[in-house]
C-alpha cells in the first residue's frame, strides 16, 4: 500500500472494537506490510481518504464486530448497520433464504452471508482496498496455520494468555462472572495482579451464576451487581436489537443487551468471548473425542450432521419454506457449511474447533458482544491472535475438560479452585469420565418461558406480514399453538428484523 497516500494526515480512521494499539497505529503498521495477524486485539478498521477517496477495511483475524459492505462496482457503500446500508444503496429488501436457513439450523450465519443477498458481511483476517470502482479482497491464511504448527506445552499457552489479558487489565475493567470457567479465568488473573474489580451477574438470586458468583465476590472483597431481566424488556428494546444484530441474533440470546444497560457508557468490560476455544465446544468428552479427532473430516461431518439433524426435527415441520425436503435439506446444507474447514488431513476437532471460531464465534458470539457494545467497551484475551495461535497448538488432552482453565485458576487465584464450576467441583486436572457427571444441582436462569407466553408473541406469529411472507394463515397458527420453541423463536426474530428492514 501507498504508504503517502495513507499516512499523510487526511485520512479518517475508525477502529470498531479492542486493540491495545490506537487506530493510526494499526493503520501505519498494515500499510509497512504487517499481516493482519501480527496486529493485537480484535477489530475491524476502517479508514477513508477525502472527497470520496480510496477506502480500506481490515478485520483482525476473528473480526468479530459485525461490519458490511456492498460487493457491486461504482462508489464504496459500507457500515455497521446492514438495513441501514441497503436504504443508503436504495436497495429494495430482499430475504437471502440461505441466510435465514444459516440462522434456523446454526443460529447464526455463516462466511460472509448477510439476511440481504446483496450486502456482504467483511471477512475475518482480510484487508479489502476500494480504487473507486471496486472492492479488492486480501486474506490473511492465518486460519490455514493455526492448526498445523507444532505443539507447545500448557504452560507456554498459559504465559501467552497471561500477556494478552495483562494488557486488558491494563484499563481495570468490569467482569463479567458466572458460575463457569471462563469468567473465572479471567478473574483469577485480576486478583493475582492485585486487582479488585467489579463484577456482574445475570440470574435471580437462587441460580447457579449468582449463587457462586456471589460467593466468590464475598470472599474477595469485590463489588457485585446482579441483574435480573424481565421478559417485557425483549419486547420493549427488539426493534434496535435486531438492528444491532443484522437480524440474526434470535431472540433467546438477546439477554447481552439487556444487562449491560445502565452501566457507564464505554466502560472497559471484560468477558470470555471465545473461551470455548481452549475447551473444544463441539464434543467435549474426552477419550471419546479424542476418537473423532483420529476420524478427521468424515468423523466430523458425521458429528456435524447429527447435530444438526436434532435440531432440525424439531423445527422443519413448522418451517416448510426452509426444508422443502424435510430433514434432508437442513443436514444437507450443514454439510456445505463445513466444507470451507473441513480439509482432507485436518483432525476431526480441529475441525470442529475451526468451525466454532470462524463461525458461531464470529456470528452468534459476535452479535452478542455488539450488542453488548452499544453501552460497554468489551473486550477478551481469548480473541487475540496470540491466544487463539497458542491454544490452537496445544495438545488435545490439555483441552478437554476445561484443563487450560483450571491450569489459569490454579498457577493465579487457586483459593477460586474452591468454588463449583457446572455445579461440579473444581480439580487441577478434568477427572476420568468427567463429561458423563453433567451439571450437578444446576439452577439456569432464563426468562424466555415469559417472553413466549406473553401475548404479542401469538399475536406476532399469527399477523405478521414479515411472516406471512413465508407461511399460509394455517401454517402461523400452528407455530402460534403447538410450535416448538425453536421454530417460535426463529420466527419472532425474523419478525423484528422485517420491522427493522422497514
């Protein structure tokens, strides 16, 4: 890149999300030739010169931060905001159909897929130029990488997640606690550098989350707030949530927005976003796993289809538009989903890991964390370039079963090794069969049995013009009376997104 063209003193730059460095900064070291892997934090970049100039976005290497852009020749029309930018570009509003079935069956989209067919999600790890007339796409294969250099010991992963998160600390955060692992973490290393932050909590007093992190607040000396959501609230606040989201943030996992309100406005907020990574999400079970790992891709997709096919049992009969061919065509089009990961010599998990970064990461837990941008400042170590590296090339023993967690809790803060995590006790290391306890004396929080049951909801499913787009008066009543709560959630959330495409 023309490094006087950019580097002048005219150009506009924006950074949407968390990098230790300023924006100029991340601008200056990508125009010397740094890939975008070597950059810290996780975001997206924008910058524009004057007088309708050239344009540039860079994504770190998850970009989880959703951000858009209209893939057409002519002037550049891009944004945070995907029914905003089909308005700029008077787009009429179409429903990309393989978006929609994306969000039905993964609950989330997937690649670069956006609910209009026109308008492009940015992609991770990629720099895109714009010369006037055309948007040019540059990856980083950092993905590629990650899997296939060599191992390195628990604790070397450890030290590269202690540096990533002393940054973060860095700005003395609030943190988000619950009951599991990954907030704990987090914690632990807060209280080992002398910190006490504040900490908050979604629950009623009785679950699990508030229960322990009460607890644990007590014991240490730290500030708590919980937060209890009430179902009026999803109704009150969906039309902007929907908007923050694109769309496709169903509205069973709204709640990110709903308890970071009131809170100070930018406030540096700490969470686990991507933890899982260090845990292997898709089939924790040990020695079994390890198995699927040994079975590559097809063990995989076999996983992969199996899951799928649950899920969509449950919500293909109500949802005849998406499944002409029932069952079969969800399973179907999961499979093409997993195919961009799923290479011939990858091991099984790591394939399924690839998948959860790169998709549900970036897609469902990207939505959250926007959502839960509009108030705080969020932020994870475990979005970082140098975290995802390490842990990618840990062993898979040191995986399962939450070892890398416990490893965090153990060398930081073990006096939190004390407190139940899933309602289970927390040992240095994941005991033998530890997947088969489940979790003991769990009290969830949830108040969707309110959202569903209040009567808007029926009144939604059967009036909605947006829904009746897609099913016959007879076919809303069904979802509206004998719907299973899938099929009712993914409709309310198309619902509020047809409002938010108004």
């Amino acid at each position: 890149m023309d490094s006087e063209l950019w580097l002048d003193g005219r150009t506009a730059v924006n950074m949407i999300g968390y990098s230790p460095w300023p924006a100029e900064r991340l601008l200056s070291e990508l125009v010397a030739g740094r890939r975008v892997r070597d950059l810290p934090g996780d975001f997206v970049l924008v910058a524009s010169r004057p007088g309708g100039g050239p344009r540039l976005i860079a994504t770190s290497v998850l970009g989880i931060r959703p951000y858009f852009y209209l893939d057409r020749p002519g002037p550049a029309q891009h944004g945070a905001d995907v029914f905003r930018l089909a308005r700029q570009a008077q787009l009429p509003w179409q429903w990309n159909l393989d978006a929609l079935r994306a969000v039905a069956w993964f609950g989330h989209t997937v690649g670069t897929q956006t609910l209009h067919p026109r308008i492009r999600r940015v992609p991770p790890a990629s720099v895109l130029l714009h010369d006037g007339e055309h948007w040019r796409v540059t990856t980083d294969r950092f993905w590629d990488d990650a899997f296939s250099a060599g191992r390195i010991r628990l604790d070397d992963a450890v030290d590269a997640f202690h540096t990533v998160l002393d940054e973060q600390l860095a700005h003395r955060p609030l943190i988000s606690l619950s009951a599991g692992f990954d907030s704990r973490a987090l914690l632990a290393r807060a209280l080992a550098t002398g910190q006490t932050p504040d900490v908050l909590t979604m629950g009623h007093e009785r679950s699990t989350d508030v229960v322990v992190a009460a607890r644990i607040a007590a014991a240490a000396g730290l500030r708590h707030s919980v937060v209890q959501i009430r179902p009026d609230d999803y109704y009150r606040h969906a039309t902007l949530i929907a908007r923050l989201t694109g769309g496709t943030k169903t509205i069973g996992n709204w709640h990110t927005f709903l308890y970071c309100q009131g809170r100070p406005p930018h406030e540096p907020h700490l969470v686990g976003s991507n933890g899982e990574f260090a845990r292997t999400f898709f089939w924790d079970k040990g020695v079994v796993a390890r198995g699927t790992g040994l079975g590559g891709r097809l063990a995989a997709r076999a996983y992969w289809a199996a899951r799928i096919g649950r899920r969509a049992r449950r919500m293909a009969p109500f949802l005849p538009f998406l499944t002409p061919n029932g069952v079969r065509d969800a399973v179907a089009f999961s499979q093409r989903s997993l195919r961009p990961v799923a290479t011939s010599r990858a091991n099984g998990l790591d394939v399924l890991d690839r998948f959860y970064a790169t998709e549900r990461v970036r897609h469902f837990i990207g939505n959250g964390l926007n959502l839960c941008g509009h108030f705080t400042l969020p932020m994870s170590p475990f979005l970082d370039a140098r975290v995802i590296q390490a842990i990618a090339a840990l062993p898979r023993t040191e995986k399962l079963g939450s070892n890398f967690h416990r490893r965090v809790i153990q060398r930081n803060a073990p006096a939190l090794m004390a407190y139940p995590a899933g309602g289970v006790a927390v040992r240095p290391r994941a005991e033998i069969g530890y997947w088969r306890r489940g979790q003991r004396n769990w009290v969830p929080y949830s108040p969707m049995k309110g959202v569903y049951r209040d009567p808007r909801a029926t009144e939604i499913l059967r009036d909605s013009p947006h829904i009746a787009e897609f099913l016959s008066p007879a076919g809303r009543s069904q979802v509206a009376l004998a719907g299973s709560t899938e099929a009712k959630e993914f409709l309310l959330t198309l619902h509020f997104a047809g409002e938010a495409a108004r």
